[in-house]
C-alpha cells in the first residue's frame, strides 16, 4: 500500500470513528437525559418511563435484521451504505432535539406519550444510521491488520463519547440557561445537530466501500438471507459471547454502584459517589491504554486466542471483586479496573473483527454481500443484552431485599448477595464466554458448517 492509499485510508478511520461517536452518542444520551429530565423534573412514573425506554429497543432488535438486508441489496450510485447514513443521520438529528420539547403543561399522560413516540421514532431511523456505519467499517477493507486497527480507532471514539455523554445533564443543569427545561432543550438540540447529526455524515463525505463482492443476478429474498444467517454456527457462539458480556457481566458490575455506597462508604451517599467516579475515571483510562494492547495482543497471537486470554483475565478480575469492594480499600479500588477493562475493549474491538470475518467468509461462499446483515445481528445483539441487563438489575435488587430507604442499615444478607453477584457471577459469565468461544474455534474449523451457512 502506498504512502498516499495509507493517507486516504488513515482519513476514512477518523471519520468513520465520528461516525461512531455519533452511534454511541444517539444509543446513550436518552437514557442519560430521560431520567433525571421526564421523570425527575417532570414527575414522569419512573416504571412507565421504563417502559417507554425499552420497548423501542426491542422492536428495534427484532427489524434489524431487515435493515441489514435492504442495507445489503440497496442499488445506487453512492453505494450500499451511504444513503442509509446520510438519511438517518439527518431524521436522527431532527428527532433527538424534538424528543426534549414537550411541554411543561401537559398532563403526564400525554407527556409520556409524546416521548413514548418520538423517542420510537428516533430509535428506529438512528437504526438505518447504526447498522450502514457498521456495516461499513466491515468493508472499508479487508486486510487482517487494517481491520483491527480501525476497530481501534472507533473504539477510541466511541470510549470518548462514553467520558462525554455523563455530563449532559450537569451541563443543562448550569444556572447560565435559566431553568432545566432551557437547559435541555439548549443540550438536546446542540447534541443532536452537532454529535448525532454532523459527526454522523462524516462517513457519508469521505468513507467508501472498498470490498467487493460479486452478486448473483438473481435476488434473494429476506427470509432465505436469515435463514442463511441462522445456519452459520460460528455466529451463533460469537453472538452469544456478546450476550454473556454484555448482558450478563453489565448485570453482575451493576452492583458496584451499591456496594460502594452501602457497604464501602456505609451509607454515605457523597462518598460512595466519589469512588464511583474515581473507578469510572479508572476505566476510562485504563480503557484508552488497553486499546494498542489488544491490538498487538491479536497481532500477535491471532484473534480468537487474544479474546481467550482476555476473558481468562476477566475471570481473575471478578474473583478480585470480592477483595476489593471492601470498606478502606481506598484508592486500591482502581485495580478493578486495571484487570477487568479490557474485556469491555475486547467486546468493541476484537469481536466486531470477528463478526466482519465470519460476514467475509460467507459473502464469499454464497457470492452475495453479507456485512449488513451480520452487522444487524451484533447490534440487536447489543441491544437486547442491554435490556436484559436492566431488567435483571431490577429483579436482583428486589429478589435479595434491597431498600434505598433503610440507607446503611441493609440487611447483611443483601450486602453478601451484591457481593455474590458482582464477583461470582461475572467470573460465571466469564466462563460461559470461554466456553462459547471454545465452541466458536471448533465450528470456524469445520468448512462444512460454513458451506451449509452459505446455502440458499
């Protein structure tokens, strides 16, 4: 590769980690505003809040897959890709700001409603945005090495995004707008013109799809695409490796905000918060750090095994939960993040290469474009495992006796129940990811398994 086809590439990595940033941004920022803004200011029921938060992300997950498919077979001169980005990114925009100005006078039932539905709608069109952009760091190339390092570089962005989004409501919060509501309306639409919007296009004026996979003329229907999909059992275990981490293990770290408050700091809301935002602080660190090496772990090991040993480290990580989130740990605290970070790395790094391999193989098997679909998959995937997260979050704390109300007097069956949860049952997860991608290395071997994936 020449010296200016390395420019050019190395210019498409940075706007397509904009891209990123933006996804990022347009899957957090409602949770982070919603809460404190409908159901804190407003008086919204924080249950049907809930709700509301959740049911648009379901249906999203379940028509994925059928983005990805039009996604792949879309016909057009500025390619497969680009016009999803470039539509979605402006609709996502326009919604976003419009999400936060529903007015103060209404009842909470029809303000409820009003966020019930624009927030559905700026689900689903920030889909047509999410799933193109994937697909696209899928296809801006091929080589082994080039494909891990611009998983780097939109994990850097969307790592970014994530020290970012925390501070939106602070930031409406400031006396300078005159009120919160100003102050949302003023941060909504700022973040949906400028992060959301702009950062979104990015990819739309400089990335192009520089695989090419060579297409049937015949058309293929939805429904054998998925099925196509449901055959590839290396999909299947990867997916589920996703679901474990991201579900189960974000379930299991959901107690650390507890422990820290109740146990750690005895009750002391202020204090707790502290540490919390001293670990945060950690893993955002940490996480910047842990990026180059992962990569050069996957150089030079290869892939699969690199992701072995990283959930082998999270394993030793959750069984250190146990000593660490104990009263005077102090700053010692931060170890947690040193050893358990980089599988959050891995899960946006390693695992999308990955998936863009499994999406090569079966392109070229069946001679028909597959990234988008693959790239619907892994982010339903994400997206039901971050339900699946808050739903058990919620259930645990109510299952073990938890009450916000009794402060630090907590029954010390809930506190060894948190603590149970937060070490053993995010080494569990660990294991069960092993296993997957045991399982997953056995099926990537067996050429048949592909084949039979690639058929009709």
């Amino acid at each position: 590769m020449s010296q200016a086809q390395k420019d050019k590439l190395n210019g498409q990595k940075l706007a397509l980690g904009a891209g990123f940033f933006a996804m990022h941004f347009a899957s957090q920022a409602v949770m982070v505003l919603a809460i404190p803004f409908y159901q804190m200011t407003l008086g919204v029921d924080p249950f049907l809040l809930s709700l509301a938060l959740a049911l648009p992300v379901v249906i999203g997950a379940l028509i994925t897959p059928w983005i990805g498919y039009l996604s792949d077979h879309w016909q057009g001169r500025m390619g497969r890709r680009r016009p999803f980005i470039l539509l979605g990114s402006i609709v996502s925009a326009l919604l976003f700001g419009a999400i936060w100005m529903v007015p103060q006078s209404w009842t909470m039932a029809a303000q409820l409603g009003y966020f019930s539905l624009m927030y559905l709608a700026f689900h689903l069109a920030s889909l047509f945005v999410a799933i193109p952009t994937t697909s696209l760091s899928y296809e801006l190339s091929s080589e082994p090495e080039q494909r891990r390092s611009i998983m780097a570089v939109t994990t850097y962005f969307i790592k970014t995004a994530s020290l970012l989004y925390q501070w939106l409501f602070p930031l409406a919060s400031l006396a300078l707008f005159g009120s919160i509501a100003a102050g949302i309306h003023w941060v909504g639409w700022s973040v949906g013109l400028g992060f959301i919007g702009l950062m979104g296009l990015l990819p739309v004026w400089v990335c192009r799809e520089q695989v090419q996979v060579i297409t049937r003329e015949a058309s293929v229907g939805f429904w054998r695409s998925a099925k196509a999909l449901l055959g590839n059992r290396s999909l299947t275990w990867l997916m589920l490796i996703c679901l474990l981490q991201l579900g189960g293990s974000v379930f299991a770290a959901s107690m650390d905000y507890y422990l820290l408050v109740y146990y750690v700091s005895s009750g002391d809301i202020a204090e707790g918060a502290f540490w919390k935002g001293v670990l945060s602080s950690a893993y955002a660190a940490a996480g910047f750090v842990s990026v180059p090496l992962v990569n050069l772990l996957a150089k030079r090991t290869g892939k699969t095994r690199a992701l072995g040993w990283i959930l082998g480290l999270s394993v030793v990580g959750a069984i250190a939960k146990w000593f660490l989130f104990v009263p005077g740990i102090g700053w010692w605290i931060a170890l947690d993040a040193l050893l358990c970070t980089s599988v959050w790395t891995a899960m946006t790094t390693l695992v999308p290469v990955l998936n863009a391999d499994l999406s090569d193989r079966h392109s070229a098997l069946d001679k028909r474009p597959r990234a988008g679909m693959y790239a619907a998959v892994y982010n339903g995937v994400c997206a039901l495992a971050a339900i699946m997260a808050m739903l058990l979050s919620g259930f645990a704390l109510n299952a073990i006796g938890f009450d916000a109300l009794q402060g630090q007097a907590q029954q010390a069956g809930t506190i060894t129940a948190m603590r149970f949860i937060l070490a053993a049952g995010t080494a569990l997860f660990g294991v069960l990811s092993l296993l997957c991608l045991h399982y997953y290395r056995i099926d990537l071997k067996n050429k048949n398994a592909l084949q039979l994936a690639a058929q009709k």
